[in-house]
C-alpha cells in the first residue's frame, strides 16, 4: 500500500540541540556554526573551449545539492583555470536540520478489529520504528487514518559532501570524456589531486582512487608545485595567488594591461579587441604575459582574413593594426609565464608563423590556376551528406531554391538582383576544393568571396556586378552566431537563407532532428541563423513555406527515398523554428516570455510580422485595459472548451435574438462597427493602432460578464452566445493571444 509522508523541517537553532553532536561540533567549528566548503578538482590541462561551461555547471550542480540536502549556503561562486576547477560556498549549514516525517498507513478501519491493531497496524509501525502504542490517528476526507510522526536526525555536512560529490563530478558533460577503472566515474583529462574542505577540516572524499586533502598545486613553471590551503574561503584564493595562479577576471585584466603595454611601443598601433581570442587565452593561463613579435611586411600582400586567420584560430595571436584598421607586420602573443627576457619564445613564435604565411601565400597561389567556375564539377566529388548527396547536387537544389525566393521578395516590392544570386549559389561551394580551405576550414565562404573578386568570372560583366557576387559569397555563411553581423546585403541574405533552409530540410526529411544536447550538424545554430537574417532584413518570407519548397528541392533524388513522411516533416519543422524564435525574442530580443508565448500562439511562421506584434504588444501590455482583457481571454477560452468537451456547438455566426440581453448586443454592435477599422490596422501591420481600439471593447466585456450566463438551458440562446464569444477571442486573438499574458488574478 502506498505512504503518504509529509515532511517538516525542524527549525530549532543548534544551540538548543537539534543539531546531532552538537557541543562538539561547536568546538570543532569554534565560535563559528556555519563553516565555509571548498572543493578543488586537480587535472592535466583542460580543453580551452571547456572550461567555462564546465565550471558554471559544477557550481549549478553543487548549489542545486546543498539546497536539495538542506545545507544551502548563502553564496556559491566558482574558480577555474586550465589545471582546476574549483567551487566555493560561504556559510553551509554543517549538519542538515532534523525533519519530521508524517507517514500515513493503512486506514483505521483496516488497522483495527474489535480494539486490537491488525497484522496492518503492527507491520505499519514496524516500518516506521515506533510500537503501535505511538501511532496516531487523523481524520481526512476519505475517513480515518493512521499516521506515524518520525523525527529522521540530520546527518553531517561532511557524510553528506563525501558522499554525493563524487556523482556530482561524473556527471559533468564534457564534449569528450576519459573513463576511470570504477564503473561510472569519468572525467574530461586524469586527475592529479583533490581538495574537499569545510573551513580547515579535511572533508573524506575520494575519487578516481584520489583521496581529498588540503594540498593543492601552483603555477606549473613559476611555483615549486604543492601548495598548502590553510581553510576554505578566501584563504584558498589568496594561496592560489601566491603560488603564481589567478583567477579569471584577474587573468583578463593581466592580459589586457599586458597587450596595451607591449603595443605602446609602436607608434599609433592598438591590439585589435577579440573577445573570443581573449577569452580562449584567459582559458589557457594561470599567470599570463604577453610579447610583441612581427613578421615580413611583404606578406601584407595577401588578403587580410588570411593573415588574420593564420593568427588568430591557428597561433592564438591578436592582430596589430594603425589608427585606420590597416593591419600591421606584428602580432602580439599570450604567454603562460611572466616574461621572455631574452627573447627565445618571441623568436620560435615568429618562426613558426613565417611558415604558416609561407603556407598560405603558396595555397593561394596555387588556387588561382583554376577559377570558381572551372571548380563546379569538382563539387561532384565532395560530399555533402552520405544520404543527401554531394555539394554539386547541394549547388544545383540551392540555385533553384534562391530563385524561388527571389521572385517572393521581388513582388513584395523590395530591390534585389537575381542574376546575382544566381551566379553566387553557383560558385559559392568552389572554395571547398581550395587548398586554401583545405587547410584553413575557418575560411570557407570568406576564400570563395575572395577568390570571385579577384578572378575574372566572365569578361562580360561589369566590375560592380562581379563586386556583388563576391560580396554574396563571402557572407553566405553570415551569421555564425547571435552576436555575428547578417550578410550585408538583400541578396547575400538569400543565399544564406537558402543554404541554410536546404540543410535543415534535408536533415530533418532525414528524421535527423536535434535532441537535447545533441546537434552533429549543427542545425540549431543555422535556423537561428534563418530566423535572424530573415528579422532584421525584414524579408517577406514564411518560415513554413520556405522549409515546404526546401524539401521540394530533393524531390526525385535518390535521398527522398529515404525521407519521412510529410505530416511528420512539416511538424517537427513547425516545433524547431518556433523554438528558434522564442530564442530570438527572448534571448536576443529581449521580451519577456509572456509576450513571447503570446505572439506566437497567434501566430510564428512570419517572422517580421512575429516582431511587429510582440512590439506592439509590449508598448500596450501595462494598461489596465489590457489586464482585464487577458483575463476575459482566458474566461471565453475556457467556456468554449467546456462546451466542446460538451459537445455542445455553436452557432455558426451570431444574431440578435429576442431572448438576447442588452449586454450581448452591445458587444456584438462593437464588433459590427470596429471590425473593419481593426481589420484595416492589422493589414497594414498598424498593430498598437488595432489593440488600442480593440481596448475599448473592455467595458461592454465587462459587462456581458458581469450580466450574461452563457451556459444557459435554453440551446438557440446558448449557441449564440457561444459564437459571439468565439468571434470575439478570434478578433483579440489574431495579434497575441493576451489569455497567455494574463491571469484572471491580474484584472
């Protein structure tokens, strides 16, 4: 039989003894009851790319653990570097409060026979350590009950950290894992050591055969290694930096006055600020410095996104550029040590980088031999996805798809040159035969743009034309994240749309959909891509209809075999981009979630159109009006689905009655008159303008709410108010559903 239990935390202080042990818990804590914790994971280095997710999720973990075992602190941070991650907590209860459990067992009728408890009774306060004598009785809406009040002591902090930690560390994800000889213990690199304290007491944990002391270790080359943490706190943090190890934000600030201090010595040069540089450096130092070095000017003659490359994702440098953004001959490198005196690393850094130019001036003068054009039928070879074909089958459906969309934004009136886009979706995926991109995959599109510029693609065109499909090319890839600018123009925002939209068509035909963490192609980030480049292009283009002539691009190919159905296609396509724009709206955008499931209940498949509600939406959404107006939303929504669980039906258009209130007519009579003005705003997308007017229906609402029985017995009357409601949250419901806003207790 199933125990109900409700529990009660005690709250008595630990001075009055609740606590278990406590006098000499008292005096192993001293005068202080709530000790810090410390606990420090001690590895080879970790990924760069790693660390910071990593970190925040052990410290998330950790919170979440002291509060679900009721030692919550009263502040978590984290720490890490290459060689550690590291969580602290202030003030952690140092046992858990008794709880008091309420169990209920069997039924008193059930418990008891003729006075005397049953073999029920005795095996209830069996399983609740009491004798029968102890057991009470509560009586609850379905009769009388026995119950057993427990008190279940409280165990230490320590038993309770050594216990679950471990499960907290193999839970960890990593992108890739190394596992340890216990079953269920992984972790991204071997561990080296491992601290686990509260306040300056040893916390008995072990993991991966390492058992926790207060030993940790500083700088790999600048310290002597061992490095003593006297207690937990700020105490670990000030050892840390005494053994040549800093903390993040004081690693960034070290780089950033280190990089202004060695590009001081060139006249009117500056570092160029990368915040995704610098936050990979900071993730591959403990005590950074910085040195300045350069290279042979006469590599100034290939095109800067090479040269920048080479530095950046290969040597993690930052580029050195004058007061015009002109790119200089130096480069400026971050060093895991404080210095270079006598300048041995800056020689082997700008050794190294001269055969990377070296490299690259060779791949770029190999490429021209053959332009884009001539690379066309080497796509036959590349392939795209085993199902799906190659990159010159990937061209052809790409090409046919941007000219669909071109004719949709060329009579919505807007300017646009399809020839462009044309000749761009043709040589766009050349560059993947480069040897350029072959070895520098950061530069797929960018080479391709670079490459159309400079090659003379046909004699016939003039130079701008030429101009704009390298410019096409170039950004078709644009945006690669939520920070990345869309591609600058109306056409190169066609061709990435396109491209991206074939993707995702093919994928999710495919059934390949993403699944919680899991996005082998990437396919989130490129329908967040479609879903930016279409709002702030402000393209006239419906999410539903574009995916719908995507798919229609495979259509006799050898991969439609393969696809699934269409009802199943259309809706998994439905549910992913509608999770692309809530992530739009929300996180990018700004708009609180209501405003956002608002919206997009009305509608989310035209995504210029989605941003001009939830604007409107916003500016209206703190009038009164607009309270009283969700909460009614939701009080017709419910009515009209109590009636179709009924299976009562409306009518099919509302008419004045004789049985009809005065209410009712009232609000059908706004309708009739202010139907067409809101009409008119909302095809103009003059959406503040139709929910103003709509506001004032407030009153007339109101009162048919107030007067008006809808569920009445009468069935004509019924089904005629049931289709006024209907109509009326279909007006309100057209630019957001305000019943998502809203409750009836905000009115």
């Amino acid at each position: 039989m199933d125990r109900k239990v409700r529990a009660v935390v005690v709250t008595d202080t630990p001075e009055s003894g609740t606590l278990s042990g406590q006098p000499a818990r008292r005096r192993r804590y001293g005068l202080k009851l709530m000790p810090d914790f410390l606990l420090e994971i001690g590895c080879e280095e970790i990924p760069a790319r790693m660390i910071a997710a990593a970190s925040q999720e052990l410290s998330e973990r950790v919170s979440a653990m002291l509060s679900r075992e009721r030692l919550a602190s009263s502040a978590v941070s984290h720490f890490d570097t290459p060689r550690r991650l590291a969580v602290m907590a202030e003030g952690i209860s140092p046992a858990q409060p008794d709880l008091r459990e309420e169990i209920t067992g069997p039924s008193v009728h059930v418990a008891y026979k003729d006075g005397l408890p049953t073999p029920a009774a005795h095996a209830f306060a069996k399983k609740a350590g009491l004798p029968v004598e102890q057991l009470d009785k509560v009586t609850t809406p379905k009769g009388e009950y026995l119950i057993a009040k427990v008190t279940k002591k409280g165990r230490s902090a320590a038993e309770i950290l050594a216990e679950n930690l471990p499960k907290e560390l193999s839970s960890i994800y990593w992108p890739k894992n190394m596992y340890w000889r216990k079953p269920g213990e992984r972790f991204v690199r071997p561990l080296r050591w491992l601290v686990a304290m509260l306040d300056g007491e040893i916390i008995p944990l072990e993991f991966d055969g390492i058992w926790a002391g207060k030993t940790s270790r500083g700088h790999r080359i600048l310290s002597h290694g061992a490095v003593t943490i006297p207690r937990a706190g700020s105490a670990y943090v000030d050892a840390l930096r005494t053994a040549k190890v800093l903390g993040r934000a004081e690693r960034e600030q070290q780089i950033r006055k280190a990089l202004d201090a060695a590009t001081r010595t060139i006249p009117g040069a500056r570092w160029r600020e990368d915040k995704s540089l610098l936050d990979t450096v900071v993730n591959l130092t403990e005590f950074p410095s910085a040195i300045l070095g350069g290279f042979d000017p006469q590599f100034l003659v290939l095109p800067e996104e090479v040269l920048v490359t080479v530095m950046r994702d290969h040597q993690k440098y930052f580029a050195v550029e004058d007061a015009g953004h002109r790119l200089l001959p130096h480069f400026l490198a971050v060093l895991n040590t404080d210095g270079d005196p006598e300048g041995l690393i800056r020689h082997g850094n700008e050794r190294v980088l001269r055969a990377r130019f070296n490299d690259a001036r060779f791949f770029w003068q190999t490429d021209q031999k053959k332009s884009l054009l001539e690379r066309l039928e080497l796509l036959r070879h590349v392939t795209f996805q085993k199902d799906l074909g190659t990159y010159y089958e990937k061209t052809q459906r790409v090409q046919r798809l941007c000219s669909w969309l071109s004719e949709i934004i060329k009579q919505s009136g807007m300017a646009i040159r399809p020839g462009v886009i044309h000749k761009a979706a043709c040589l766009a995926k050349g560059d993947l035969t480069t040897e350029l991109v072959k070895e520098f995959t950061e530069l797929q599109g960018i080479v391709g743009g670079l490459y159309a510029r400079a090659q003379e693609l046909d004699p016939t065109l003039p130079e701008a034309t030429r101009f704009a499909i390298a410019d096409t090319i170039y950004d078709h890839y644009k945006p690669v994240s939520a920070e990345d600018a869309v591609p600058r123009s109306i056409e190169g925002a066609v061709l990435s749309v396109g491209d991206k939209a074939d993707t995702i068509a093919g994928m999710f035909a495919l059934g390949l959909v993403p699944s919680g963490s899991k996005d082998p192609f990437a396919l989130r980030r490129q329908g967040n891509a479609i879903v930016k480049v279409v709002a702030e292009k402000k393209l006239p283009l419906r999410l539903g209809e574009l995916m719908r002539d995507a798919r229609a691009g495979y259509q006799e190919s050898e991969a439609e075999k393969k696809f699934v159905d269409d009802a199943k296609f259309g809706d998994s396509v439905k549910t992913f981009f509608r999770e692309r724009l809530e992530f739009y709206l929300k996180d990018v955008l700004g708009h609180t979630y209501d405003v956002v499931k608002a919206v997009l209940a009305a509608d989310a498949d035209d995504v210029v159109d989605v941003l001009a509600r939830a604007d409107a939406v916003k500016q209206v959404l703190h009038m009164p009006e607009f309270l009283a107006i969700g909460a009614a939303c939701k009080r017709m929504r419910n009515i009209l689905k109590q009636a179709e669980e009924k299976g009562i039906t409306p009518a099919k258009q509302f008419e004045a009655l004789p049985d009809s209130a005065p209410e009712e007519e009232n609000l059908a009579a706004f309708l009739q008159t202010h139907a067409q003005k809101i009409e008119a705003h909302r095809r103009k997308k003059e959406y503040r303008e139709a929910l103003l007017l709509l506001s004032t229906a407030r009153e007339r609402v109101d009162a048919f709410f107030d007067k008006v029985m809808v569920m009445v017995e009468d069935q004509k009357v019924r089904a005629n108010r049931l289709a006024l409601l209907r109509i009326l949250l279909r007006e309100f419901s057209t630019i957001a559903d305000f019943s998502e806003v809203v409750t009836e207790g905000n009115a």
